[in-house]
C-alpha cells in the first residue's frame, strides 16, 4: 500500500517535473516557440491557438497531478497529451508531411525525432502505470470502506 | 506520507521551473543583431521569420546562425538547412 502510494508520487513527479520544464520554457522564449511552431508541417493559421493550448494544458496538467482529487484526471490527461506527441512525432518519422522539420520544436530541442518517440513512448507509459496504480487505489480504498459498513 | 508527497512535489515544482530558466536560450543576444543564414559564402540576413519566409527542415547543418556583438562572431541558433519559402507562409 505504502509501496503503491510512493510510486504513484514518483509517477507523479516526474510527469510534472516533464509538463511545468515544457510549459515554462516555452513561455520564457515565446517569439522562438511561435517560431518553432510555425516551421512545423501544420497550416500556420493554427499556431495562435497552438502557442497557448500547449502549454496551457501543460500546466493545466501539473496542476491535477498535485491534487489527489484531480489527480487520475491528470494521469488520464498526461496520456492524452502525450499520445498525441507520440502520433504527431510518428507521423513526422513516416514522411506523412511534404517535409521534415526541425526537432528544434521539442521538449529537449537537442533530441532527433526518433529520440523525440523515444522520450514520449517512455512519458505515455509512465502515464498508464500512474492511472493502473491510482485505479488500484481507489478501488482498495472503496473496498476497505464497503467492508467497514458490513 | 504527507511530508513524502510534499518534499517530492517542491522538488519537481523547483527542478523543472529552475532548470527552464537555468537552461533558457539567450535569444535577447539572438534578435539584437537579427537572424542569420550561411548562404555558401557569407552570413546573409534572414527574410521574414520561422515558418513565414524560411523554413528549418531537418536536423542536419544549422538553419540559422545569430551575430554575438561581444565575441565578432556568428553563433548557431537553430538546427536544420534553411528553405526559403513565401512570407505569407504555409
């Protein structure tokens, strides 16, 4: 239980450590991000919606993972977002656009795209664990409430 | 347990948000001077911005280069081959 609980922290952590890193470097360096979001293969009509929605969601995210009440909604979200990077990244190694762009765009900008699905395949799993323990959790302590009625 | 989650929250909250300002690109020195393109021989100024006059395509090469005042010289600042495209954009 205590095992769970700690790993389900860790989880945590580390997803918020990947989201609020994501979010706020791209607020500190918003004209590059515009920048880096208009080079990418998507019409260029979508990136002032795009420059917002991201990382708004980002933080969005860190936040449900901090609470315990929001925090399966905030696993279940981190597997969202992050699935769509994982697609979109795929989609890119595909030659699915006219054009491969930069990797610049990414969390860590040094990364290829192949270490880009790399990075995202080992964050959406990371989010499938967290939502499997918190399930387990809550259902051990809905479990352990029914018995204390009977 | 509380102090657990509370000691590894503050660290994700202080690591990620410290590592984004520690590793913040210095773009100030970037747009001084503008943006720059190796064109073969020289560093040519770049038309339009990303995305909207110049594409970086790939990871090969840099795409554009930044002029460092202090130092006289052209520093890599995005990585890809420069493409022009029109200044109206995709």
């Amino acid at each position: 239980m205590i095992r769970r609980q700690v790993l389900i922290e860790c989880i945590s952590a580390l997803l918020i450590m990947l989201f609020l890193y994501a979010s706020v470097s791209k607020f500190l360096d918003f004209t590059t991000f515009n920048g880096e979001m208009n080079n990418q293969p998507l019409p260029n009509s979508w990136t002032p919606f795009l420059v917002w929605f991201i990382p708004g969601s980002e933080i969005a995210i860190s936040l449900a993972l901090m609470i315990e009440r929001t925090r399966l909604a905030g696993f279940y979200a981190s597997l969202f977002l992050m699935s769509l990077f994982t697609i979109y990244t795929a989609i890119i190694l595909f030659h699915f656009f006219s054009y491969i762009p930069c990797s610049c765009g990414g969390v860590i900008k040094k990364l290829t795209w192949n270490q880009h699905l790399a990075f995202n395949l080992f964050f959406v799993a990371l989010s499938v664990c967290g939502i499997i323990l918190q399930r387990r959790k809550h259902y051990s302590l809905h479990n352990q409430q029914k018995n204390s009625f009977v | 347990m509380n102090k657990i989650k509370q000691t590894l929250m503050t660290f994700a909250i202080l690591v990620s948000i410290g590592s984004a300002f520690a590793f913040r690109p210095h773009t100030s020195k970037a747009f001084e001077n503008g943006l720059y393109y190796y064109n073969g021989s020289g560093y040519v100024p770049v038309t339009g911005n990303m995305g909207q006059g110049y594409l970086c395509v790939g990871n090969s090469d840099v795409c554009t280069y930044f002029f460092n005042s202090s130092t006289q010289t052209y520093n890599p600042y995005i990585t890809g081959n420069y493409t022009p495209v029109a200044l109206t954009g995709k």
